[in-house]
C-alpha cells in the first residue's frame, strides 16, 4: 500500500512501520529505486509510537492481526499518528475472524477513542493461499480441508474506514505478550 500511494505522487510522505524486517527492506529496497518519498522503520507496535511520528498524518492504513487486543492496539496507534479531528484510518477486519461480538467491542473501542466507523468495503480485500495453509490453528477443524490453488483467493476482508472526531485519546503505553491470537483467531 506505500509504495502504491507513493507512485500515485499525491503524498508528500509516507512512513511504513512494520516488525518483519524483510517487509521493510523490501519497500526500502523499491522507494530507493524508484526515489519515493518512503521513510521506512522496522517497529514492533506493541511499543509506543515513535514521537516524531504523533499527531503528525492525515491518514494511516494497516492489515491488523484480528485478535481483540491487536486489533485495538494497530487502530489505536494509528489514531495516535493523526493530526486530529478528521484524521482517517484504513483497516481490514474479517468476519472468518472476528464475530459480531468483536466488531461491536471494535466500535465502542473506537468509539471512546474519538473516532467513528464512516464506511464499511465487506469483502474488499482477497487473500490468496500461502505456503503455511495447512498449520494454521483452524485447518484441523475446517469441514472441507482443501489447500486453495496457488492465486484462488481463500480468505476476504472489509476494509473499515474510520476517521477522528475528537482529538484522539489512545493510551500509548506498551503493551505486553501475545497480540495475535485470541478465541477466534484461526489463521495464526
């Protein structure tokens, strides 16, 4: 998603945070080449924000891990990273992972955060299949155990757009543990 908004050439910056440092030097790696106006970190966000890096954007996008706790904990960093009252976020949240009792406890999160849900892209996104299918904690409770072909699309999300209302008021305290699975997550 950087690299793609920064060819568009509307951003004056885009800053990537990502824990895997292979992700990140990939996108360093083509920003590089292609001289665009990428700033790259390799950041685990279960620390707090960089300060250069609060209250300093318009926007932020993220694919968050679909745990409760993660979940919150992506969306509530990234509203810490708006400027403030219509700051907008971009994330995806599917219903394979998240049930109507998670969604609503996302909203009310959000809710008290400052921000509001605006618009909801059900199956927006399209994951294809990847080498580790058949570990994740759910295949062994699936009905069908079928690994999908290598570009046949398996798992969909919605992407949420919600934007700040009220100057964000997250807590940018570390966070400790496991941020990835909870009773519902399946493909970790």
């Amino acid at each position: 998603m950087s690299v793609a908004a920064a060819l568009t050439g509307l951003p004056r910056r885009v800053v990537v945070l990502d824990v895997d440092p292979r992700i990140t030097a990939f996108i360093a790696e083509v920003a590089e080449r292609e001289r665009l106006p990428i700033e790259v970190h390799t950041h685990d966000l279960r620390q707090p924000l960089p300060p250069p890096l609060l209250g300093r954007f318009d926007t932020f996008f993220c694919d968050p891990t679909e745990s409760l706790r993660g979940f919150l904990l992506f969306a509530g960093r990234g509203l810490s990273a708006l400027r403030g009252p219509g700051g907008a976020g971009y994330l995806g949240l599917t219903h394979a992972e998240a049930s109507l009792a998670k969604w609503r406890a996302i909203q009310g999160q959000l809710l008290s955060w400052g921000a509001v849900l605006t618009e909801l892209r059900d199956r927006f996104h399209s994951y294809v299949n990847w080498p580790y299918v058949e570990t994740m904690r759910a295949w062994g409770s699936l009905p069908v155990r079928r690994v999908p072909g290598r570009l046949e699309p398996w798992y969909r999300s919605a992407l949420l757009r919600i934007e700040l209302v009220a100057p964000a008021t997250v807590d940018l305290s570390p966070v400790e543990g496991d941020i990835f699975v909870d009773e519902e997550a399946g493909t970790t």
